[in-house]
C-alpha cells in the first residue's frame, strides 16, 4: 500500500501512476461495498445495529478515499470547501438532536442527498448536453427526476414531522388525476431525452415538474403516516444515486445506491403493512385521508384514573408486567427510568418484558434505540408477533405514551381509520396501566377504547415525573 502511494506522488509516474489510482480506487470502492452489506446485515437485529452503523460508516469513509484519488479531480479547493461546509453541518445534526426529532433529521438527510445527486446530474447534462448518447441521458434523466421530486418531498415530510406545515392531508378534488397527469407529463420529456438529448428545453420542464411532483405526492399524506413516507423516499433517494453511478460511471454509487433503493423499498412495504396501508396508496399519495365511515366517540364513557402509590402496589407484586413503550416515553426522554423501574420490579420477583409494535414512535427501531441506550438488555425486547401472545397471561401491561398500536378499534371498528391494522394485544392483560399526559388523541385523531376499558387505569402527567413517584413508591413496598 506505501509503494501504491509513493508511485502517486510521483511525477515521472505516467501510465503506471494513472493504474495505480485506478487499481487502489476500484479496490476501496469494492471494500466500502462489502462494508455496506455487512452493515446492512447487523442492522437486522438489535445487538448488533451499533456495530452496523460503524461497518456502514467505515464504507462511506473508504468510498470518499476512493474518490478523492480519481485521475478525474485537477483541483481539490471546493472539495475541500464541501468538506468543512458539510462537518460543520452534519456533526450538529448527528450529535445534538435528540432522539425524538430524528425522523425529521432523516427526511432532510434525504433531501440532501437527493439535492446532491440532482446537482449531479444537472452538471453532467450541461456539461455535455447534446453529446450524451441515449442510455446515458436515460441514467442521467431518471436520476435528476427521482432525485429532485425527493427534494421537496423530503422538505415536505421534514415540515410535516416539525409541524410547520400541516400535519393533516392537504387535498382537493381531482388531486390523483392531476398528479398521474403530472407524472405521466414527466415521463414523457424524460422518454423524450431520450431520443433528443439535446433538447435542453425538456430537460428543464421535465427537472420543474419533477420537484413539483415530491410536493404533490407529500402534501395530502397525513402526519401519522410519515414514517412510511420517509423510507419511501429513502428509497428514491437511492434509486437516484443509483443512476448517478450509472450516469458518470461510478461503480460504489451503483450498488450504494441499489442497496439503499431496495432496503428502503423493503421498510416501506414492511410499515405499511404494520399501518395496514395499501403500498399503491403510498407511492401515488393522498392516503392519509379520513374514510368515508365515522370512528367510534367516547361520548357518555369515563376513564378511571389512578394514582402513583396504588399504580406501584399493582407493578410492585406483579409476577409478570409488560411495558408498552410509545412516543411519549421518547418526548419525555423517560426511558432510564423505565429501566429502574423494571430493575425493582424484578428484585422483588417479577418478570419484566418490553413489546415494541413496527411503528411505535415516528420510525422503525425508534423504541428500540431509544431502550438500548438506557441499557435495557437486548433480549427483553420483543417484537409485536413475538409477544402479543403472552398479553393474556400478563399481570400487568403498562402502556407508556402510546396510542394508536394498542387501540382496539383496529380490530373491532370498521368505521375507524385505523382499521385492520395489526396492533399489541394489550386490552387482553389482566390488568392495565396508561400513562398519559392528557386525553388528547394519537396521530390517527380518534378515541382510544382502551383507556375506557374496565380494567385501564390512567395515571396522568409527565411519563418521567410519574415514572419517578412509580421508582420511589415501588422501593418502599
């Protein structure tokens, strides 16, 4: 590796040299390949997604070592310009924002991405222009329209989850045909390139109505179903890095690309399935909207509410609870002392299992990560098929700012809008806790039967400060 470094720095290298870049960058791109995959691999299971992270950031580091040695690069200044620009920005966002704000982080991590690689291919096009041949300016079209509509889908999903925008579908009458139209328009010019690459006029029709179409497709989706918005562009996001690869001949970008089009793609199928979503809905939009039947009300229906001593009796002499965490536990960032409580309960003999539904919180793993990093063993936590069979042999189930995934009307209200979708079985413990700050409703906007059951208690406020009184009430029994 020294003397393949030695024979680049030197100027009477010639040919040699040029190989030599070209030998060591090929082989940094195929061990960042295999890096990826191996990081895709441990993020599968929740013991070694730690160590998938550092796989997968040890492939983007050999990636950008390959790249800065291409024979291609004549001058590194904007390189380097890009490169404290983009530690400046990124190292805020991966270090200070915190756990239930990463959903938004992800989406305009996307839309940079996806900017990055419009930018890509807007250069390339005018660069070239006409001398491009017809599957090259295919590549190049298709990664400037996947990669631009997931711009301002990104910044759409980024609003939605920051709730600068609203939360709810934005729609109006004929809003699927216009966006089919608006699609298929854009189809169209790229089709179009195609055959006339040097049709700039095209090119920059079919780039404005590509960014028009990510807000078109993002705005009439509802809040609630983001999270699967978000791995859908994820998705896009990848299929245009994809093409960029394609388009400039950079191999790492083809199969980063594919790896992350086809993963995202994956999740997304996989949450809606857990949303009870229909996957055509979420790729053509405006699927967040309320069905025509009306939900179920509590109107003439009481909660009864319970306090911290007598919520502390019951966990206290439990032989097995089952703790159902949910966003609320994240805003409140109350999850180590969730873990001590679950320590006391199993010093005084208890049994304590943690059961995560697919979408609790506002993405994937959000629970997941949110546990380890309390240092809640890996093996307590099971996923929603894992454990909603043991809900009816449970003491005890406490519900910590979750709504929606432990709602009964998923499978009793065909009226509700969640309807269908697969939920924990928590109303079939013997006894349930929730603790909540208000009555106010989940993202889906409808009333929860759970909290009106005969055997809920509600414990309201702040989950950590009640989380706190539940601690030091259960060390005094």
């Amino acid at each position: 590796m020294a003397g393949l470094w030695l024979l680049l720095a030197s100027p009477a290298a010639g040919e040699a040299g040029t190989t030599a870049r070209t030998l060591l960058t090929q082989a940094s791109y195929l061990a960042a390949s295999v890096f990826f995959i191996l990081g895709l691999k441990s993020l599968t299971k929740a013991d070694t997604a730690r160590r998938g992270m550092q796989q997968a950031a040890v492939g983007m580091l050999l990636a950008i070592v390959g790249t800065l040695i291409v024979e291609q690069i004549v001058e590194y200044q904007w390189i380097l310009a890009g490169l404290v620009i983009g530690t400046v920005i990124g190292y805020p966002l991966g270090t200070r924002v915190p756990m239930t704000a990463m959903p938004q982080r992800i989406a305009i991590s996307h839309m940079f991405g996806a900017l990055a690689a419009s930018l890509v291919g807007i250069a390339e096009y005018l660069h070239q222009g006409a001398r491009l041949d017809g599957v090259t300016m295919g590549a190049l079209g298709f990664e400037v329209l996947f990669g631009s509509l997931t711009v301002t889908g990104s910044f759409m999903a980024f609003g939605k989850l920051q709730e600068f925008l609203p939360g709810r579908p934005v729609t109006f009458p004929g809003q699927n045909a216009v966006n089919i139209s608006v699609f298929a328009a854009t189809l169209g010019l790229w089709i179009y390139l195609i055959i006339e690459p040097g049709a700039a006029w095209a090119f920059w029709a079919m780039t404005g109505l590509a960014f028009l179409i990510g807000i078109s497709l993002v705005l009439p989706i509802g809040g609630a179903d983001m999270p699967v918005v978000v791995s859908l562009l994820n998705s896009y996001a990848g299929l245009a890095a994809s093409a960029t690869g394609f388009a400039i001949g950079n191999t790492v970008l083809i199969i980063a690309g594919a790896l992350d089009g086809a993963s995202g793609f994956i999740l997304s199928i996989i949450m809606s399935k857990a949303m009870n979503r229909s996957f055509g809905n979420v790729i053509f939009g405006a699927f967040g909207s309320a069905p025509t039947a009306s939900a179920k009300t509590a109107a003439g229906l009481t909660v009864k509410s319970i306090s911290a001593e007598d919520a502390a009796i019951q966990l206290g002499y439990a032989s097995k609870v089952i703790v159902v965490p949910g966003y609320g536990m994240a805003v409140a960032q109350a999850q180590h002392t969730v873990r001590e409580l679950a320590e006391l309960i199993e010093k005084k003999g208890g049994e304590v299992k943690y059961a995560i539904h697919p979408v609790a919180g506002r993405m994937p793993g959000h629970m997941n990560v949110l546990l380890a990093e309390a240092n809640v063993p890996y093996d307590r936590m099971y996923d929603m098929d894992e454990i909603n069979e043991e809900f009816k042999d449970a003491d005890v189930a406490l519900v910590i700012g979750a709504n929606d995934v432990v709602n009964p009307a998923a499978k009793t209200d065909k009226g509700s809008p969640i309807y269908g979708m697969p939920i924990l079985n928590v109303d079939q413990a013997k006894s349930i806790i929730v603790m909540k700050r208000s009555m106010n409703a989940g993202f889906a906007g409808i009333e929860n039967e759970l909290f009106y059951d005969a055997k809920t208690s509600m414990l309201f406020g702040d989950a950590k400060g009640s989380l706190t009184k539940l601690v030091a009430e259960v060390k005094t029994l």
